[in-house]
C-alpha cells in the first residue's frame, strides 16, 4: 500500500466549503488503496489576523507567546478537516504538530525540524486511519510549542512524508503548479513540468512563495518527490526531483523569483584592517540576524564601505547591532533604506553560458531601473532595486529571456495524474 502526504495550503481550506472539498479529494485518496497523511495550514489569512491581534496588544511580544498564540491557527483546521472526513463515513484522527513528535530547535518564530517520529503516524495508519497533522508547528526537547516561519506547513509535509518514507508528497495550493514566476504578476508565466531541488531551493530561498525553501531542503536531503499542485482541479502539476529531462536543462533561465522582504544597511569608512569584517558579521550573528548580499567596495585611504542586506523584520535590531559596532571599530556612520527588493534568475543551464548576466542588467536598463546591488552564484543572479520597481522588472526580465507562453513542444513530457 502506497503512503502519500497531502499537504492543503491556508486557501485551499479557507472556508467550510473548501474544506469540505479537500475532505472528498482525501477521501477519494484513501478510496483509491493509499494510507494518506494530510497537512494544513491555518485557514485563509488566518495567521495574519493572529499576528494582527498580537500588535493590538503589543508592539513586542515575546516571542514565546506569539508561537502559542499562531499555533493556534494550525489547530482550527485540523479539527475542522478531520469533522469533515469524518461526516464522509471515514476513520480518522486530528494530531497537532507535538503530538506527533515533531521535534524542533529551541528557536521560537523559525525553528528548523530536528525529527519527526513516525512511531504514531504508523499506529494510526495502520489502524485505517487517515491522519490529520497541524503544519507550521513542533515542539522543542523541553515541550515549548515553536512554529517554523511563515509557508512552513509545506516543510512539515515534506519531513513527514520523510520519515514515513511516503511515495510522494503533494503539495496542494492555488496555483496549478511552479510556473518561471509568480503568475500574479506574468499573467502569461509558464508553468515548469519538472525542476530540480537545487534550482528550486533557489527560486524558494529568493522569494518564489509557491514553496517553504526548508521543505525544498528536506526534500533534497531525504530524497522525497515533491508534487506542487492545483487544490481546485486535476491537472497535472509540477516534479521537484533530483534531475530533469536533458530537453528541460537546456533552458538558460528557468525561473525568475522577487522578494520584498529586504532592507539595506551601509557602514562607511570602515577601517581596511584584518578582523574588520568578522567583528560586524559575528556581532550580527551571535543577535540571530541572518545576512543575505555583502558588497564591500573597493578601498580608497585605509578605508572601505560595507553593505549588506537583511529581511525587513531584522532591520530594527540590526541598525541596533551596527551602531554599536561603528562605534567599537571607529567607522565612519551608517544609513539604511527599507523599500528595496530583490529580483532574481535561476537556472541550473546559467553556469556554461556567458553573458546571461548581462541580458538580465541589460533587460533593467532598458526599464530604466536602476541596480543598486548584484549578487550571483553558479545558478543565480541577483540584483536589488527599488521595491516600487519590482514587479516591473520581473515582467521586464521574464520577457528578456522569453519565458512567457505556452507549454513549449518539448516540455510536455509528464501525463501522470
Ligand atoms: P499556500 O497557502 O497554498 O501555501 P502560498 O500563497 O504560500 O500558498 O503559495 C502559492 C502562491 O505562490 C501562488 O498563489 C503564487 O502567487 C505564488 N508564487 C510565487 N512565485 C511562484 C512561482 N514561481 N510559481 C507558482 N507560484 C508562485
Ligand atoms: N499558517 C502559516 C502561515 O501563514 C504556515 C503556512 O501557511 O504554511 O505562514
Ligand atoms: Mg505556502
């Protein structure tokens, strides 16, 4: 008997009718000879209106409580699922995240997995139950409740579906699938048959919402074929798996992500000595800021410029950091500006090709957007611009590199259902 994790993101059960409607697809699931496990998110925007809530409150809860308080969220759909199953006349169960033995960092807001234990799962599976779990959220050593970070109910699909060995994992959202962007914004994005985790784990880590990067990660390390798919049909979606058709690799460019989330922070007339660099990145480090682009120019007198970038929410307490270190080294003052964005390409195909760089910046100067920085990697370029221009110069970029259109004819290769 096949194991298959289904995975329902918040719009996919956002109200009772589309619950009900994830139920019967279950259903249909476990008709069809399968024990299934089913993720859930939190219904519709539910999360936000918990994080709403908590700023009525307070400007600075405590981390700790606000993991108890969006937890909360998972809790609500996963026993309204199960109710809904189970008015279907089939056997099933509701488990939180610590219930099933979720294990996590003691991180709280964006604890990674450390294991999950099947043991339960299996009990439960066994008996001819369909099995329910709250997404988002595990629970440390001590039995603290932490949630993984915003999308993250896709990472504790893949690492459930991990550690039960599942046959695939489905991931059920609003899209029917990866497309080479956010189709929100190219109407006429293409969706992608087949990708490559590592080219994934790179649109996901750059913005591409479609999937948590951790669950890419996990699905890479753990071998799990991920099936990114439409929750309101049944087409076909998109494979993340380790290799694709040599037709598909040819593609220079196979995606272009956006993130919104980022802010840039520039210290000036840094001292141009040995130790410099480690006591700000160290000092950023040991207060859990996570880095993202470092530009360092090039020296003039003894002295150099060092900017680097930070997701929005960091900003405040990374000012904080960086002022203290101005001081410390005797730097020369610092600025930040919070309304950038960065705009990537991915594509596995970029390392043997030149050039590719230079049609992306190329693309940008002819919107006459300005780059303000670059960031590349053997499958990715990166540049951060002005967070008003974002969306234009995806469709700029996406254009470029003529990604837009139809299926093209050598791309039709996957049928399953
Ligand atoms: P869920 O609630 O099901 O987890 P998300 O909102 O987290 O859904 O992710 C799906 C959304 O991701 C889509 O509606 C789409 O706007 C966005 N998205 C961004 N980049 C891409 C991409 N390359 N392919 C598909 N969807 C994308
Ligand atoms: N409910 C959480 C969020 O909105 C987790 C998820 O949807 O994956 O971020
Ligand atoms: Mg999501």
């Amino acid at each position: 008997m096949a194991i298959v994790v289904q995975k329902f993101g918040g719009s996919s059960v956002a109200n009772p009718e589309r619950i009900q409607r994830v139920a019967r697809r279950v259903v249909e699931t476990k008709a069809a000879g399968n024990q299934v496990v089913v993720i859930v998110s939190a219904m519709g925007d539910s999360t936000d209106d918990l994080i709403d809530l908590a700023r009525q409150i307070t400007d600075k809860p405590k981390a700790r409580e606000m993991d108890m308080l969006l937890a909360t969220g998972e809790q609500v759909s996963i026993a309204l699922l199960a109710m809904a199953i189970d008015k279907l006349g089939h056997s099933v169960l509701s488990l939180t995240g610590p219930q099933v033995g979720i294990l996590t960092e003691h991180v709280h807001g964006k604890a990674k997995i450390l294991d999950v234990n099947p043991e339960r799962l299996r009990l439960e599976l066994d008996a001819g139950n369909i099995v329910i779990v709250a997404g988002f959220q595990g629970a440390t050593e001590t039995g603290e409740i932490t949630t993984l970070g915003r999308g993250g109910s896709d990472t504790t699909a893949v690492a459930v579906a991990a550690a039960l060995k599942a046959d695939v994992c489905e991931i059920f959202t609003d899209v029917d699938g990866v497309y080479t962007t956010d189709p929100r914004v190219v109407s006429n994005a293409r969706k992608l048959n087949r990708i490559t985790y590592d080219e994934m784990l790179e649109l996901a880590s750059l913005g591409a919402q479609v999937l948590h990067p951790r669950s890419v990660e996990v699905g890479k390390e753990y071998n799990v074929p991920i099936h990114v798919r439409s929750s309101f049909n049944y087409n076909p979606g998109t494979i993340v798996q380790e290799v694709v058709d040599e037709v598909e690799k040819d593609m220079m460019v196979r995606g272009v992500a956006y993130d919104l989330n980022v802010a840039k922070i520039g210290l000036f007339d840094v001292p141009d000595k040995p130790g410099v660099a480690r006591t700000l990145f160290k000092a950023l480090a040991e207060r859990r800021v996570n880095v993202d682009m470092i530009i360092q120019s090039a020296m003039r007198d003894d002295k150099n410029d060092i900017a680097f970038t930070v997701g929005k929410d960091d900003l405040e307490l990374a000012v904080e950091v960086v002022k203290e270190v101005n001081e410390a080294i005797g730097a020369g003052g610092l600025t930040y500006d919070a309304d950038l964005a960065k705009v990537s390409i991915v594509g596995a195909g970029m390392v043997s090709r030149p050039g590719v760089a230079a049609m992306m910046f190329e693309a940008l100067a002819d919107e006459g957007i300005n780059i303000d920085m670059i960031a590349t990697s053997e499958i990715k370029v990166s540049c951060v611009v002005s967070a008003s221009e974002a969306k234009r110069a995806v469709q700029a970029i996406h254009k470029a590199f003529e990604l837009e259109g139809d299926v093209a004819a050598n791309d039709e290769g996957f049928k399953a259902g």
